[in-house]
C-alpha cells in the first residue's frame, strides 16, 4: 500500500506539471480556508479518449483521487467533471476555470 501511495504523489505532481495543452479543463474551489482542484487529463490531446478526472485537496493531508476515466465514452470526463464542480457550488464553494486566468 505504501507502494502505490508513493507511486501515485509522484504521478500526480508530474501530470499537474505537464504542459497546458495537455488540459482540456480545470477548476479550483473554495470554501473559507478550504480548496479543491478538479482535473480533466487527456493523455494523447488533442485526442478526447482515454481521459481521468482528478480531484485534489492540496491544503489537508488527504491523497488525490481518480474520480472518473473513459476509455470508449467521449465527453464523459467533461460532463462528470462539470456536474462535480456544479454539486461542489450547490454546497457554497465559490469555483472558477483555471483556464480563463
């Protein structure tokens, strides 16, 4: 376990790291000191599969999580991911487009 543990904060910081265009789409979420990250990651961009949807707690100790992935299903990250950050604004986190900065 602690294996996959290390394996995956020395993924993550890496694929956070690669170029934008890698991204289709990111957000960041806050509620008082609070902040959220959600990810879309497209590993063969511009191509829109395969695709992962990470989630991540920066400020806590708490590992980051693969929320969702497509193999065969187009635009299933985007519509997951965009219904994730619509769900985290109905409980009073204030988010925005990583993109548009």
């Amino acid at each position: 376990m602690k294996h996959l543990i290390y394996k995956f904060w020395v993924l993550l910081p890496t694929i956070l790291m690669m170029p934008s265009e890698s991204f289709a789409n990111s957000w960041t979420c806050h509620y008082a000191d609070l902040t959220r990250n959600v990810v879309i990651f497209y590993p063969n961009e511009p191509a829109r599969l395969p695709c992962k949807v990470y989630y991540t707690k920066p400020k806590e100790n708490v590992m980051p999580r693969t929320l969702w992935k497509a193999e065969n299903e187009e635009n299933y990250c985007a519509r997951k991911a965009v219904e994730f950050i619509n769900a985290l604004e109905s409980w009073a986190w204030q988010c925005s487009s990583d993109n548009d900065q």
